[in-house]
C-alpha cells in the first residue's frame, strides 16, 4: 500500500492553507514528497471556482468585508462555496498517476467516503446525478447538500478538494447561491443528527475510509514534520537552481 501524510493544520485562513498547498504540489511534483491529505478548519471565506458565475455571490464585498467574510477566485473545478468553523475541509495532493489515472473514479471516490463515514452515523447520504458533492433528502423539500467537491489537477497530481459541514453556521450560505444550484440548500451533521458532533471525531472517520477508497495507507503527520520535508525539498531545489546559474555565467 501506498503512504499518504494526514497532517492537521487546526482552523487555518484560506491563504495560507492555499500557499501550502501549492507548495506541497510543487514537492509532489518533483517526487519530493509521498501523498499528502491536509485537513482543516477555515475562517470564514467565499471562494469562486473557474466555473463559477458572479451573480451567485449574493452580497457586496463591503457586506462580506463588514462581516469578516474573506473572498477568493480560486482555479479548482465548481462554482461558488463557503467555508467557515464547524466545516472540515480536506485538500488531498495524490499523484493519480501512480494510483489511477481516472478523474471521475477520484471524484467519486471522495463522495463514497463521506458517503460511507456519514452511514456511520445512521445518516443515509447518496449521491445526485449530474450534482457532485454529498447530498441527503430533505425533511419536505429538494435534497440537501452535505458536502462539496472542487478539485484542480495539473500534471495527474491533485489539489483542492472537498468540503464536509459537521457544525457549520449554515447561515453564511445565504450569501451565495451554493454550488450555483438554485433551490439547494445546505445541510451539517449536527442539525441532521439534533446533537454535537466533533469536527475531529469526523475527520478520523472520512480519513479512514478515503484511505480504503484510494487505497492508501494513511498515516500522521504533524505539521512540523511536513514543513521540514518541505523545507529539504526547496532547499535542494534552490541549491540546484544556483548551480545551474553559475554554470550558463
């Protein structure tokens, strides 16, 4: 079985889980690195994906900016989302090249393992055909959205993601049109199961069970060790780059 690092980074503003992240794609790049799945908590953010339309954003940057909601146009695949505290989001960095060159079996390998951890719950969550991301039946309306996917893919390695509502505020979905679905609304864990749930206790599940779904043998990380495997890599990195300056002088 192949090695995937689980590191945590806690509740993490979008930038700087984003600025990671490129770093880490560029280190699975170059073989680097193994696979790396970072989980976290965002502070509140919209974020826009390529496919996204503007008018799906509801409010005004000034309202966003008074209610400290961040705003980024990001390249991954979908349309508008919200992240916030009580969402865990997941950003796997696999080389599908060396797992399965498949981009609809990787999409769909996400949603069965948030399919599958919700199941262990009591929830029953499915997918809808032609809408991604993980849905359960509403009480007396359309379907409700459990979970979003957006992913980018660039040279067969992965970056973004999927997002996972355990105890988010699902009222900052009103600022948008989620997922550009009109009609749709967002759901959590907790209103679905009437409890608290722990964002971690979900976490170690979905972990697992995409570990299954991939087949990947997921094993911790803490953030100190990736940031030392990516301090080698890029040192190495520039130490070649200076070599091969001082060679073309």
């Amino acid at each position: 079985m192949k090695a995937c690092l689980v590191t945590d980074l806690g509740l993490a503003e979008y930038g700087s889980a984003r600025a990671l992240e490129e770093r880490l794609v560029a280190a699975r790049k170059a073989g680097a690195i193994p696979d790396v799945l970072l989980l976290c908590e965002h502070t509140h953010v919209i974020t826009q994906g390529r496919n996204g339309r503007p008018e799906h954003l509801l409010a005004s940057r000034r309202l966003l900016e008074q209610m400290g909601v961040a705003y980024f146009e990001t390249n991954r695949g979908g349309d508008i989302t919200y992240h916030g505290p009580g969402q865990l989001v997941g950003y796997p960095i696999l080389n599908l090249s060396e797992i399965r060159r498949d981009v609809g079996w990787y999409v769909r390998s996400l949603e069965e393992a948030m399919i599958a951890a919700t199941r262990e719950y009591g929830i029953s969550a499915r997918r809808v055909e032609g809408k991604t991301g993980v849905w359960v039946a509403g009480a007396d309306a359309p379907e409700e959205k459990l979970a979003a996917i957006g992913v980018h893919l660039s040279r067969w390695v992965t970056s973004h993601g999927f997002a996972y509502n355990v105890a988010t505020d699902l009222r900052k979905f009103d600022l948008i049109v989620p997922c550009g679905i009109a009609g749709r609304k967002a759901t959590s864990l907790e209103k679905l199961l009437g409890r608290q749930v722990s964002v971690r206790e979900v976490s170690r599940r979905i972990t697992e069970r995409l570990g299954e779904a991939l087949g990947l043998e997921m094993l911790s990380a803490s953030p100190e060790e990736l940031a030392e495997r990516l301090r080698e890599f890029e040192s190495g990195a520039a130490n070649r780059g200076a070599r091969e300056i001082a060679a073309m002088a």
